[in-house]
C-alpha cells in the first residue's frame, strides 16, 4: 500500500489552493495521494483517492471488483512569468486536468495479455493518446456530464474506456480532474475539503 510522504503531506498543506474531493455524500475511506509541484516549489496540483486502493489491473485478481475515485485539483493559473523573470510557465486549464486525471488511471492499469517487456511502450503510447484526447476537449472521444461542485451542477468533459473514466471540468480557481474505476461517475458529487485530517 502506498503511504503519502511527509513532504507530499505538508505540501497540501502549503497549496494556495483549496483542494477538493468527493461531497459527503461518499463514506468510504480517503486518502491523500501525490502533489506536483513547479521548479521553484510552488504546489501546483495534486491527488485525493477515494475507496479502494488503486491496483494494477492485470496483476491482482479481482480488480474488476474494485471500487475508487481519485480527485485531481489543479491551481488555474495564466500564462506566468516564472520566479526569476527568465522564462513563461504554462497556463493550467480544463485540458491540464483532463490530462493528468488520464496519466493517473493509465499508472493503475496493464491489459492482462501484455507482456512486462512491452508495459512501457504501451504506456508510452496510452499516455501519448491521454495527451492527444485531454488537448482536444470538444472532440467525439468526449460527452458533457453535469455534476454538483460545492451543490452547485457543473458542467463536466467525461469519457469512459476500458480500463475505467475519467472526467473534468473547472471550479471557481482550481481545475478538477477526477478518473476511477468501479464507482459511476454520474453518482459523484464534488467539495472542497475543510479538513485535510479526514484524508491522513
């Protein structure tokens, strides 16, 4: 089972963004995940999960059965120069969402019938896909859902694919990105955390 390191915890913490996860409507078990920071160490994004732990899904038996939500928030920020003047970061948008809620379920899944010399080209290729669909938000591969941030109905890109969904959209000055598996996302229900202890 993966813990959060110290760092990862304190840098929830030190975000100056509100994070956000699944309304209470959800009483399974929480727990922090990863945070990403930028080059200077500013928090820049970051990952709740929800209900089972994550597995990868060719290798424990039963993985059909599991059951889990992980919430990605990201910092919107504008195109910015950095820190120390010498260069732009990138802005964050819906499709930054989209896109690491898309890396992060293809790190929970390996078809069956592939063999562990060739994971990472399929991993290469798969994440090159998540890249390619999150960049192209209003394309076929996605459809609109409706889901309530803070009980207020948002609207929401979302797609589904065999090895689980993945969905996001925006909410006042974050990005949500959300992907699980077992779990149906039309039932979700999105908050903005007020006590991080609830996810230690």
């Amino acid at each position: 089972m993966k813990t959060t390191s110290r760092v990862e915890a304190e840098g929830f913490l030190r975000a100056p963004f509100a994070w956000y996860g699944l309304d209470e409507a959800f009483t399974g078990p929480r727990r922090l995940m990863q945070i990403g920071t930028a080059a200077d160490g500013t928090v820049q994004h970051g990952s709740v999960g929800h209900g089972d732990e994550p597995s990868i899904k060719s290798e424990v038996a039963g993985t059909e059965k599991e059951r889990f939500a992980v919430v990605v928030t990201v910092a919107a920020n504008p195109v910015r120069r950095t820190g120390d003047g010498t260069g732009v970061l990138d802005a964050t948008t819906v499709s930054s969402a989209a896109w690491l809620a898309g890396s992060g379920l293809l790190a929970h899944t390996w078809p069956a019938s592939l063999d562990h010399a060739l994971r990472d080209h399929w991993l290469d290729q798969q994440t090159e896909t998540a890249f390619e669909l999150a960049d192209d938000l209003d394309g076929p591969a996605w459809t609109a859902l409706s889901l309530p941030v803070d009980g207020v109905p948002v609207p929401f890109h979302y797609r589904e694919s065999e090895f689980g969904w993945v969905l996001a959209g925006s909410a006042g000055d974050v990005h949500l990105g959300a992907y699980g598996r077992g779990m149906s996302a039309y039932g979700l229900g999105f908050a903005q955390i007020k006590d991080l202890g609830l996810y230690a």
